[in-house]
C-alpha cells in the first residue's frame, strides 16, 4: 500500500478543566487513503468531533493536544506545525463541513462573497476570478441559478442550500480532504438523501478523500468504505463497511446496530444497550464499555484491552477476541440504571 | 384558475382502527398564523400550518405524525391540547368538545391530556428540583398531600427509571435520556389518558433512544395510555405506533395502519420520503428517489395537490394543480390523496376537465430493492 493521505497516531487531546482532566480523545490512530471515504461513528461524547477539530488544530484552551500524538498530513506533522503554516492547510488542503450551516455562514454578507472568501484568504487570482469560481463551484453542488444565489443572504436559503454552500466553501481550493462532521443532522431526511448523494457524487468525480463523522449507522453504511467505531474516547473497532456491518465483533458496535430501529422491521421490542457514557473525566479503568457490556468478566475490569487484529483490516478492542467462547455466556450488565452524572 | 375543491365533506369521515368510539376525534382542524408588515402591524398575509386536518385516535392506539419540518406536525399536537389555540375546526376528546372550554374545563381535561416535549432541558426548569418538578401536576390537580405525594414522587421516580433518591436533584445533573425520562415522569404524575409525544426521542443517542423508546412502550401496556406519537424519524414510527399518518405542508397526505404504509405506501410523497432514509446495510443497493428542490413556504402553498410541483409520479399532470385532492380510502383503512392513484373519487371526466391528459394509474415504485439506476423516475410526467 502507497503512503496514506493523513495518519493519525496515538492522538491524545485533554482538557485541563479546574480540578478535572477530560480525556475527550485517549489514544485514537487511524488512516484515510487518496480518495476514501472513512466513516467514524460514535455516540455523542465518544470524542469524534474532538478527533476531527484537532486534526484541523481547532482545539482551545483549555483544551490541549497532548505530547506524543501525531498527525501526518502529506508528509507534514500537523501537530508541531507552526500557526502560519497551519493556515495554510486549512481551508486548502483540508477542509471542513460543519453540522449546522446556519451558525457556520455570516449573515451579513452574500453568500457569493464567503464563498469567494476562501479563495482570496489563500491567495490566488483576483477578486473577479475569485467570485467566478465561487459560482463555479456553486454550480458544482446543484445550486440551481448559481449566479443569481451567489447574490443572496444566508437567511434567502433554506437549510439544503446552506449545506450546498458550505460543500461549495469546503471545494474551492480543491482540497486533499473533507471532514465532514454531522453534515446531515440538521437537515430532513429528503434533503439528507440529496446531500449524501452529492457528496458521493463529488467524491467519485473529484477524487478527495472524505472524513465522515456521524452518529447514524445508516449515513455509514450508504457512505463510507471503512469504518472507526470510537467509545469513551478511544478506537474500538475499525474494518471495511460490509464486515463491520455483517461481522459487528465488538460487544458495543453489536450493541449499536440492536439499538438502532430498522425501517425495515416489524413492530417490536428494542435491544437496549444499559446505562449511559461515562463523562470523559471518569472513563472506568480497564475496559471503558465493561460496565455495559454483557458478556464483561474479571478480565475485562483488570486489564485496559488493545486493539486485537481479529481479520486482516478488521481489529476489535475487546477481549473477546482472545477468549471467544466468553461470547457463549452473556449477562446482565453491571448498571441497569447508570446514576446521575454527577 | 379555476379551482375545484373537491368532495369537501369526505374529509370529515376518515380514519378509525376498530369499531370503539374514538378518544380523541380532530375534524377539519386548522391554523394560521398571520403575517404582519409594518409598525402598525397590517396582516400581509398568513401562514397555513394546519390545514383541514381530520383524524381519530382510540383509546389504547398510537397514532403517529410523521413529516419534515414545517409540515404542522407539531403545531397539530399542540393544537389539539389548546396549547396553541386553533383558527378552526373541531376536537373532540372523550365525546367532550375541547374547543368550547372555559379555563376551568381545559384545565381538568388537561389532567388527562399531557405532553412530552422534544427537549427535556428547556422544558425543566433549572432552579426546580426535579421531585418539586414532578410534584407541581400533583398539587395543582390535588391528588395526593403531603406525605403521600412524597412517596407517588419517589413511585413515579422508580416507574421511570430512576433511582427514587434523585427526588432532590436538580436538571443539570442529568443526562439527556434521564431529562427525558424526568419529562414522561411529569407527565405520568396526573395519571393522564391521552400523551402527546412531540419527538420525544430526537434528542438522543441510539442507545438512549431505544431506551426511551422501550419505556413510553410499557408505559402505554401498564397504564393503558393513548398516545399522539409526533416524529421526523421513520424508524422511530415504525416501532412505535399502530397507525401512521404522514403530513406534507399542513395536510395529511396518507393515513393507514403502520404496517401497511411502509410495506405499501401509496402517496408519491411518503414513497420518496421512505425511500429517502438511508439503510443500515452495506449491501444494499438503494432505489432512491430523489426529489426536487424544497418544500415550498406554507405562506404561498401550492394550488390543487400540495406536493404537485415535486411529484413523481408518472401520470402527473395539470389537473394535479388544479384539483385538491380529498384523502380518500384506497384499501381498506389507508387513506391517501392522489387522485393518480386508482380508486378515487374524482372522475376522470373532471379531471379532464381541469386539464388532466393521463388517466390515474397504480404507481409502487419498489422500496428498498435493488435497482441500476438511482433516479428511476422521469421528472417530468410522461406525454400520452
């Protein structure tokens, strides 16, 4: 295999808030590859938008990438990299689609011009070609009449052609990489479908790779070639889309997939998974899931378990892998009830 | 234009499971807001939010309201409780007519009608402790004192979920699940009948959610609850009502049991809605199909059939924006309006007359098969 597009090693980013350390990424590696789509779902808390804000060196105090961590860019340590440099790649070699467009565009300039903003920041051509290729790329993601869109207010837009616009920000430069955090949680489900499509579409005719971060098993499964399932801040399973999906081996990728309600089936009863994350100050030793996890034993409470290669690609953090005939005997979980957060 | 509003009165005979007398019976409900322009607040116009909305629920049913946002979903829950007060129509609960209540009447009725709201943080009120919170209903409907209603608390508590020692804390110290579970408490405390769930889920995790979800469903066994179950999720439905209702722009555009409507749905715009909501399974190739642009403003809505200008349906035609089409009964108890869709009431001689080229035809685009292509609909009706 070629060099990935971005590697990121053993990324650990704390927050030192008063009396508590929050470990909101523990210890989290991954790669993207020229042109993949990588999905990373999660809870919220599990630390996925933390992991996306810190490759993009977005994270405030007091919050911290820890020493150790890594993050390769194209051959570049993004987390040493100094301030100006960092401008440089983001916005142009990485870009970023965020959840909620209304809160990430300025309502008081056209969108035409914030489009166009991003061109001029990182410096190439005048401001005419600038403002032309911003309607270029309007054009690019469906905006009917681009042109006279590119002359309108954010409120002028609804919520589908928001994201359009941020999609249409996130292309100007032709960036490497798109994070796309929750791009379609706001959005009805119609217009989630004409979003996920457009972003699929633009990545087979582009060639970028995408990040997709997301809380909804089925934007994964109709978007990403491999997958990271993250918990407490950490990797727990990560494999190719079709195993995760038809092979779950982690005992809460298996508990996610029961929860979730299918379409598909008939009225009846949900498969729960018990209790609630733990807060990021207080992840549980060992094992962070033990807790609501039905099959736990002393094992899992005495020893923090790595990240076992179950399959070639396919790699669990969970000690059934060792001991698999553990699987035979679940139980009831620790906490029926978690108690209040604090 | 002329326009034709067609076979009014229909609308006033739908939609009931079973041979009971309805709980709650909504005839021809509607709502608009107005718009006002100018400092001296001259109307300019109005918005159609609910628009001849007619429904039965019985007693023991859930009867969902699905829909994207701005279709009135929400606007009719709440309606219905006079929370909002409606322009027109009728709502009648137990035989009594909600809509002619003093003060007095609408606050013992409300005794049996609560409502869970979509985001437990900001229907708490934080300087509450959450046992003062859930006790406010008991006092104010003086069903238990003192030393008695410490203890229904402390019930309602454990009911829920919830360890009963929580009684003193306040909203902050909770999870977003456990606000919710706080909020069906509240709302449990006065021993209601009838629930409006307004997303009652949308807020949470999946895990959470199927908490949640599996909660308000025993709930409804042990207590014989009746619930409006209003949702954007189609999943969620699914699991959780009887019957199904699906609004588009402030009209209920299909109405049958929940079975049938996902295994069947008949309304162009339920089939694209379906279709839209993408499949936890990688191996399935998705038959999508994608509409066109945005739901219009519910202050200009479209004239005839609402969903016209984004119709798929292959015998669209003029007639479809010029007829309002009554919800009528297609198969036994599933209602839809289209009168594309075969049988329907208005003839073809009419709509000929209203422009119409294609006669109706039976339109099932397949759900959730795999197909070669992704837009398998022209989106223009075709030519004759």
């Amino acid at each position: 295999m070629t060099q990935p597009l971005l590697s990121v090693e053993n990324l650990k980013t704390y927050f030192y808030t008063g009396s508590a350390i929050a470990r909101s990424v523990d210890g989290v590696s991954f790669t993207i590859g020229e042109g993949e789509t990588l999905g990373i779902v999660g809870e919220s808390g599990c630390g996925k938008s933390v992991t996306a804000l810190s490759i993009l060196r977005l994270i405030q105090q007091p919050g911290r990438i820890e020493a150790g961590s890594s993050i390769i860019f194209e051959g570049e340590n993004l987390v040493t990299l100094d301030d100006s440099s960092m401008r440089r790649i983001r916005g142009n070699r990485i870009s970023m689609i965020f959840q909620e467009p209304m809160s990430a565009l300025n309502p008081v300039f056209t969108v035409g011009d914030q489009v166009a903003e991003v061109a001029r920041v990182h410096g190439s051509g005048s401001r005419g070609d600038a403002w032309n290729r911003a309607v270029e790329m309007l054009a690019l993601t469906g905006i009917p009449a681009p042109g006279d869109r590119a002359k309108q207010y954010p409120h002028q837009l609804s919520g589908g052609m928001r994201q359009r616009v941020l999609i249409a920000m996130a292309l100007m430069m032709s960036p490497a990489l798109i994070i796309a955090d929750e791009p379609t949680t706001a959005l009805d489900v119609t217009i989630q479908a004409q979003i996920l499509d457009l972003l699929t579409d633009l990545q087979r005719r582009l060639g970028t790779s995408i990040l997709m971060i997301t809380h909804d098993l089925g934007v994964i499964a109709e978007t990403a070639a491999r997958v990271v399932v993250m918990y407490a801040g950490e990797v727990v399973e990560q494999a190719h889309v079709r195993p995760l999906f038809a092979d779950a081996h982690h005992p809460y990728t298996e508990g996610l997939m029961n929860a979730m309600p299918h379409i598909g089936a008939a009225r009846q009863r949900l498969n729960v998974i018990p209790g609630t994350v733990p807060p990021p100050t207080a992840w549980p030793a060992g094992c962070r899931f033990r807790d609501r996890c039905s099959y736990a034993w002393e094992r899992c409470e005495q020893e923090h378990p790595p990240l076992y290669e179950i399959a070639p690609g396919h790699t669990s953090r969970c000690h059934l892998a060792v001991e698999p005939e553990r699987r035979e005997h679940p139980h009831l979980p620790l906490v029926e009830n978690a108690g209040a957060t604090r | 234009m002329e326009s034709v509003r067609a076979l009014e009165g229909t609308a006033s005979n739908p939609p009931l499971a079973g041979d009971s007398a309805p709980l709650l019976s909504v005839r021809n409900l509607r709502k608009t807001f107005p718009i006002t322009k100018g400092i001296f607040g001259r109307k300019a116009g109005e918005v159609r939010a609910v628009h001849e909305v007619s429904f039965d629920i019985a007693s023991g049913e859930t009867l969902s309201l699905v829909g994207e946002s701005g279709c009135g979903k929400t606007t009719t829950g709440r309606a219905i409780l006079r929370l909002i007060e409606p322009t027109a129509g009728e709502i009648r609960f137990d035989g009594k007519d909600v809509r002619a209540m003093g003060p007095a009447e609408l606050r013992a009725i409300r005794r049996e009608m609560q409502i869970i709201f979509q985001d437990p943080v900001s229907s708490l009120n934080p300087r509450m402790t959450i046992g003062a919170a859930i006790r406010e209903g008991i006092t104010i409907h003086k069903l238990f004192e003192g030393s008695a209603a410490d203890t229904r608390v402390r019930q309602l508590l454990e009911e829920v979920g919830l360890r009963a020692e929580y009684v003193t804390r306040y909203p902050h110290e909770f999870s977003g699940g456990q606000r919710q579970r706080i909020g069906i408490a509240r709302a449990l405390a006065v021993e209601p009948r009838f629930i409006v769930c307004d997303e009652p889920v949308s807020a949470l995790d999946v895990s959470v959610q199927a908490q949640v979800i599996n909660l308000l469903r025993d709930l409804q066994r042990d207590h014989d609850l009746t619930y409006l179950f209003i949702a954007h999720d189609l999943s969620v439905v699914r699991h959780m009502s009887d019957r199904v209702a699906v609004m588009y722009l402030g009209k209920i555009v299909e109405l049958s049991a929940a079975e049938d409507l996902y295994r069947e749905p008949l309304m162009p715009y339920t089939q694209a809605l379906l279709s839209a909501v993408p499949v936890a399974d990688p191996t399935v190739e998705k038959k999508r199909i994608l509409l066109e642009g945005d739901v219009p403003s519910p202050a200009s809505p479209p004239s005839g059939c609402v969903f016209h200008p984004r119709c798929h349906h292959p015998a669209r035609d003029a007639a479809c924006s010029v007829i309002d089409p009554p919800l009528e009964e297609k198969a036994p108890g599933h209602y839809a309006a289209c009168i594309k869709q075969p049988p329907t009431q208005i003839t073809w001689d009419e709509q000929a007359r209203a422009g119409g080229v294609n006669p109706p035809e039976r339109y099932l685009p397949v759900i959730g098969q795999p197909s070669r292509t992704r837009n398998p609909v022209p989106p223009n009706g075709r030519q004759p």
